[in-house]
C-alpha cells in the first residue's frame, strides 16, 4: 500500500506544481501583452459612449448654427449634396479681389 499512497501522493503533487507553474506561466505572457483589467475596459468603453454621445451632440448644433447662417461643412455636404464651406470661401476670396 505504501508504494500506492506514494504513486497518488506524487501524482497531486505534480498536479499542484503543474496548476502553479501554469498560472505563474499565464500571467507573465497577460503582463508581456499588456492587456487591461475588465474594470479598465468597461471604463474606457464608458468614456468613448460618453465621447460619441457629446460628439452627436455637437454635429447637431453644428447643423443648426450652419442653416442659421446659409453655410455647410464638409460633412454636412456629403449628407445634403450641397458644396459646403468651399463655394463660401470662394466666393469671400472673390469679394476681396473686386
């Protein structure tokens, strides 16, 4: 029986070792790629919700003070199919010239 206990002594502790080596194993490789914490994750992603939250909010007043004043970005001219900010400034540069 001693030659038994032995075997399932080694056994659980190759098992221990191996359990670990593997974890000291698998977070040395997670710190070389320097890969972040669930918690640094979810609040990168709630900073960049937050960001195209504001940045929706800002192209809607952008879009609201340029039909105040006549004028359309570049993105606006891509979505209404006007020419945008270029017809105005050419025809500022034209202005000066007269």
């Amino acid at each position: 029986m001693t030659l038994g206990g032995n075997i399932l002594g080694n056994i659980l502790s190759a098992r221990h070792d191996f359990k670990t080596n593997s974890k000291r194993r698998i977070d040395q490789i997670t710190r070389r790629l320097d890969l972040v914490s669930r918690s640094e994750f979810d609040a990168a992603f709630g900073m960049l919700a937050k960001a195209r939250v504001m940045q929706e909010l800002l192209d809607e007043r952008l879009v609201a003070i340029e039909a105040k004043i006549g004028v359309s970005s570049k993105r606006s001219a891509k979505n209404e199919g006007s020419q945008g900010l270029r017809s105005v400034k050419k025809k500022a540069h034209g202005k000066r010239g007269a």
